[in-house]
C-alpha cells in the first residue's frame, strides 16, 4: 500500500497511552507536607524507586510527585521491550566493563526475574510474556558481527542460538533475513503504559502518596531537611530520589551528561488469522534488526504489530517539545520499511504514529550518583532501554540513600560517569556528524568511518 494512504488515519498519539484502563490521576498536591523519601518522577524509574522503597521498609514515609501524569513520557510510550541487559546490550557492557560484564548479566537476569515476579505478585495486566529477543540479519555483514556476539554470550552461559535464513524465516517470515540469533532468556514483551498504571496502583497499594500534575520547580537543602518546592506546595523530607528521565534536571550537573533524542514508532490495526498465517511469528518474540539504523518490532495481545526505531532525532539546540513527537518524514519512512520487511501485509494500515524522547548519554546506559551528602539519589542516562533497567536503577539509588555498599554500588559501573557531551552549538554539530556517519556505515558494510573509529576510541558514541 502507499505509505502516505496507509498512514492517513493514523491518530497523532502513542498507542498504549490511548487506553480505557487509564486510570483518574491521584490529586495535586496542595499545601506543605513531610516525608521520609520523596521520589521525583512518575515513570518506570520513580515508580520502581517508590515500590521498593516501600517493599523494603513498609513503615517508611514515601511520597511520589510527578509534574504531568503517571506514566505519560518514555515509560507510557516504548516499545516494551523489558531487556534483562543493563548496558544496553552485551556488546556495549563486554567493551566498557569487561571485568564486570558476567556479573552484570547475572544481575540483570536477576532483574527481569523479579520483575516478571512483581507483575505476578500484584497481578498487574500488562500482557508480560517473556519470550526472548529475535535479533535479525538483513545483510551478510550483519551476521559477521553476530557470531562474535553469541559466541561470548554462549561462553557466559547465556542462552543464544544462532538461526540460519530457513530457520529464522520459519519463525517470522521476511524476505529480508538472511539469518540471527534468538535471544531466549534475556527479553520479555509487555505493555509499557499497563505496566506504569499497575506499578502505580501497587504503590497505592502499599501506602504511598502520589501526586500528579505537580512538578517540582527546585530543591533546596536546608542542612536539615531536603525541601522540593512545588507550584502549590512544599515537602519536607529526609531523602529524594530523582527519577526524571531526560527532563530539566533538578541537579544542574546532570545536564552536561544528558542529550534527549527523539524516537519514533507505529501501530497497525490488528492482523487477521489469515495475516498472521502469512508472518508465522508463533513464538511472539520482540525483534530488532541489526544495523546500526534499527528497527525494532513486535505483536501486540489483539496482534498488532508495532513498528519502532531507524531514525534517531536529535534537534539542535536540545530543547524537549510537544511537536517534536510527530515527525511525518519518520512515519513515512518507517511504512516503508515495514512493507518492504512483511510485503504480505501490503494491505495493512496504521491506526497509531507517535514519538518520545529518549535519555540518551555517551555511554549507552543508565549512570548513577548521590548528593547533597548523600541524601539524594539519582539514576539516569537509560538511552532507549531503560524499562527493565529502570528497576535495577532504582534498586542503586535506594542501596545508596540507605548508605550501604553492596554488590551494586561496588560496580564500577554504577561507580563511574560517562563523558559529558561538550556545549552547545558544537554538540549540535557533533551529534549530527556522527548520525551522518552512522547512516554511511549501514550503507558500507557497517565500515565505520574515521570520525566513529575517533569516538570509538574515546569511548564516546551517540545511540538510541
Ligand atoms: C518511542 C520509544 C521507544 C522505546 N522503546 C523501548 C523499549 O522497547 N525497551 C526499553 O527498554 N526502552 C525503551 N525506550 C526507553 C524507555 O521508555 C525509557 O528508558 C524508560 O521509560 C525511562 O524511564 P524513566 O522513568 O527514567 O523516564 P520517563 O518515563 O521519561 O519518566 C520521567 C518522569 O519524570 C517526570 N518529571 C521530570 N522532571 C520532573 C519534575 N521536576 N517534577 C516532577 N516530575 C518530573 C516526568 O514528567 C516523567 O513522567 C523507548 C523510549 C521511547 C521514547
């Protein structure tokens, strides 16, 4: 179908977010209150921060604030890909910490346990099935890089198994693919914005007060207390935990170490018997594609597919707006793809198109500190893979606002920061070089140039 044609109905917001289970939002708060632990930030990573606090201590005092509503930003929006992976990939953990990376990986299996146990233990109907991870070939080059990766994966004893062409074609079918590998433990799909308002409702659950529409504007530490500052109110608390995602950090230095980039994403209708018969796709497994241009893609309980990724937008300049969630230029290319990859769906329209931004750092993957003497936390940096890590991030801030070391905050991962990213405009300018560069590598056999082999070296990158 024409992409434009196909696309013509397609409402302008995310999916997930355009639900009935969409719960009322708690009330804003009015007037001053105190608390043990305020946690700022109503996405995967303040909720979790929330849940566990409370989990841990069930007597503890916790309030929530979060300045729009529960679950509205990233969190609410993604592709629902729960990755156990806490650096964003292996190939990214194994390059930055290789002596830590098979604890990592135990630990961020540990994590996907918990979470797949957390959903079952408060019932939260979020669609979880864990189903592992397709990664797929499109182009022989591809497959070089793959077998390296499995062949570490398999020596750490994860559970990688190398398909061929006919293989991963009998799983989904594509002309598309000449081969992958099927990530079987380390993934599971559920519904991102389900996923939020069942975290929310567990929080409720347990005693703590949460509070929409209301942003905290400043924090001011008054040696003896932590106080947050809200359009309408004050709290006064012991400790603050900061889950707020890419947005205007309330501890300036994080801005140095931040960029948000925007990605994109659709939804199909629903397929028919006949058009899943066509794509195969039994096993339900997320995908992703291999070059450094992803897609990724995966069905949905009615069995939508949702289609996400390739372009990775960063505006100049940096600033974070509505009108940036909707990019037609993206959707258009993104519908081609999809038909390219399922010609048998060519009749299939979308009903979604929508965009979010994304906590990108040069690392890749989430970074973590104290302040304020150690009365505030913070977890962020997630770079497009932040819903399983989340949990995992708001377990390192809370080990760090009780003051304990444990096996967590004795990473050197979790010790460490990224690179920040130089100032404005020569950010600008070197994010959009490196783009420029990557779309040149995918269109050469992945040969990276000499500005990416430099990055490369440094440590340095630019992902999504
Ligand atoms: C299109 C898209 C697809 C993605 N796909 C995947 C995927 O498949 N798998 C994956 O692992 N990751 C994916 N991600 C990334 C993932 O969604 C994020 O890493 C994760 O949701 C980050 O959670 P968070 O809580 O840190 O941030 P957010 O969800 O952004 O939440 C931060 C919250 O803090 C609030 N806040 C900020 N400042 C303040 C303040 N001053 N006062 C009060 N509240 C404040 C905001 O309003 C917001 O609600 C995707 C992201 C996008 C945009």
């Amino acid at each position: 179908m024409d992409p434009l044609k196909a696309l013509a109905d397609a409402e302008r917001k995310p999916y997930w977010l355009d639900s009935p289970a969409k719960p009322e939002p708690q009330p804003r708060l009015f007037g001053n209150t105190t608390a043990d632990l305020v946690v700022v930030g109503g996405g995967f990573s303040g909720l979790w921060t929330a849940l566990m606090a409370k989990e841990r201590n069930p007597s503890l005092d916790v309030v929530l604030l979060e300045g729009r509503r529960i679950g509205w930003a990233a969190s609410g929006r993604n592709g629902g890909f729960t990755m156990a992976t806490l650096t964003h990939g292996l190939a990214n953990g194994l390059e930055r910490w290789p002596e830590e990376i098979a604890t990592l990986e135990r630990m961020g299996l540990a994590n996907l346990d918990e979470i797949g146990e957390t959903v079952a233990r408060y019932d939260i109907d979020c669609g979880y099935e864990r189903t592992g991870e397709l990664n797929v070939a499109t182009e022989p080059w591809q497959l070089e890089d793959m077998q390296e990766s499995v062949q570490i994966a398999r020596e750490m004893g994860l559970h990688f198994d190398i398909l061929d062409q006919d293989q991963i074609r009998a799983e989904v079918n594509s002309p598309t693919y000449v081969g992958g590998f099927w990530e079987r433990d380390g993934c599971a799909m559920i519904d991102p914005a389900r996923l939020a308002w069942g975290l929310r409702q567990a929080c409720l659950s347990l005693g703590v007060r949460i509070y929409e529409r209301t942003p905290v504007r400043s924090i001011k530490d008054t040696q003896t207390s932590m106080e947050l500052l809200t359009p309408n109110g004050t709290v006064k608390a012991g400790k603050v935990a900061l889950g707020t995602g890419v947005f205007q950090p309330l501890l300036r230095r994080l801005k140095h170490f931040l960029v948000p980039v925007y990605d994109y994403a659709l939804m199909t209708e629903p397929l028919s018997a006949e058009q899943m018969a066509a794509v195969g796709w039994h096993n339900r497994q997320g995908i992703g594609d291999s070059a450094n241009q992803f897609h990724y893609y995966r069905l949905t309980a009615d069995n939508r597919i949702l289609w996400g990724g390739y372009d990775a937008v960063y505006y100049n300049g940096g600033k974070i707006k509505p009108e940036y969630e909707q990019r037609d230029e993206t959707f258009v290319k993104l519908a081609e793809h999809f038909y390219t990859t399922f010609p048998q769906l060519s009749g299939l329209r979308f009903t979604h198109k929508w965009g979010g931004v994304i906590d990108t750092c040069s690392r890749f993957s989430a970074f973590y500190g104290q302040a304020h003497g150690g009365r505030l936390a913070y977890a962020v940096g997630y770079t497009g893979l932040g819903v399983g890590a989340t949990r995992f991030g708001a377990n390192v801030m809370l080990d760090m606002l009780s003051g304990e070391r444990t096996e967590r905050t004795e990473l050197r991962m979790v010790k460490e920061k990224p690179l920040p990213f130089p100032p404005e405009p020569v950010r600008s300018v070197g994010i959009q070089m490196t783009r420029w560069s990557i779309a040149q590598a995918d269109r050469h056999q992945g040969r990276r140039n000499l500005w990416l082999r430099t990055l490369d070296r440094m440590g340095l990158g630019f992902d999504s």
